[in-house]
C-alpha cells in the first residue's frame, strides 16, 4: 500500500487504529532520519538503533493512546529525543552499563575528549546551562550540586520547604539533562551525571 505525504494524517489515523501496512509505512518513512538524529547525540551505531526499535515497538504498544497535536514528525522526534536522554541517564548511573558504552565509544573518541581542555568547554557548557534556570531553581541546584548541600539544608538556607528545593531539583536536572543533549555529546552527558541520583 503506497501513500504520498499529502496522505500522511490519513496514514497516522489508520495506524492510531491499529493498521499493521500504516505503521509499516511510517516506521519506512521515518527510520533512516530517526536513526541518524539519535547517532548523532549517542554516537554508537548499536545503541542508536536500540533506540529507534525502543521507540517504534513504544509507538505500536500505545497507538490507541498517541496523540498528535502538531505532526507526526514532531511527535516521533519528540518521543526519540525524551527515551534517549532517559536511555543514557540511566546508562549514566549504572557503571556496568556505563563501561560497556565507553568501551564501544573508545575508538571514536580521541583521548582529547576527557583532556583538561574539553574538560574546561564542558564546564563552560555547564555554567551556561545553568544560568539558564530560573534565579530560584538555579540558586538550588548550585547549593545541591556545587556545595553538596541536602535538601534540607538547602531549604534552610533559602527558607523553602523540602519538598520545594526537591521539586526544583527535579525541573533543574530535566532542563538540564535536554540542554546538554542538545548542545552536548555523549561523553559531556555521561561525564556530568554518572554521579548524579
């Protein structure tokens, strides 16, 4: 079954309805250039396409519930970018995980990218990130993540509750996280949260 991309919502309507031929279309259509936009972030072939199955099996499993209110592009894009920074933060804080994703990473990462030098651009690139929050939510972070303050002692310090200094915490590292995937690569990402909880 052909369809031309004026057909392309009718194509994501038949597929929200369980049709195999329009997810197969789709899945044709868009896993090249969702398999080349995660490759660039996670740089190891087999990871990327880890993820593209992950998301296309996600995509089929919840077809009843997806809701579209831009297009289909946006919203696959969208979906592959939230479960690869999900993906590597969870490779982050596991180190087995982590070690076996820097072994595959080795030979396409020059010794250069963990040297002083790049260590001083991610830092940069961090700084940045960070005065991009809020003057509240960044106050926060600094005092969590630069002085190794708890959350209670940070909602001391700044007269917040518990609760509000973790939930700041929480919209930080999101904001955060989204940031240096963008702006970033996979060795800054692990570089900066294996340790983060």
């Amino acid at each position: 079954m052909k369809y031309s991309g004026s057909e392309e919502e009718e194509l994501v309507n038949l597929f929200t309805a369980g049709s195999e031929a329009a997810f197969a279309e789709l899945y044709r259509r868009y896993h090249a250039g969702v398999y080349t936009y995660l490759l660039r972030f996670v740089k190891v072939p087999a990871l990327a396409e880890d993820l593209v199955h992950d998301v296309f099996v996600k995509l089929w499993e919840l077809r009843e519930r997806v809701q579209i209110t831009s297009s289909f592009s946006a919203y696959l894009y969208r979906a592959c970018r939230n479960h690869a920074i999900n993906r590597l933060k969870q490779i982050a804080s596991d180190r087995e995980l982590r070690e076996q994703v820097m072994v595959h990473l080795a030979p396409l990462v020059p010794e250069a990218a963990v040297s002083p030098l790049k260590m001083q651009q991610y830092e940069r690139l961090m700084k940045h990130a960070i005065d991009q929050l809020p003057p509240q939510r960044r106050k926060v972070f600094l005092l969590c993540r630069e002085e190794g303050k708890t959350y209670n002692e940070a909602a001391e310090i700044l007269g917040l509750s518990r609760n509000t200094v973790k939930e700041h915490m929480v919209y930080a590292m999101r904001f955060l996280k989204v940031y240096l995937f963008e702006h970033g690569d996979i060795v800054l990402f692990f570089l900066l949260f294996a340790n983060v909880k």
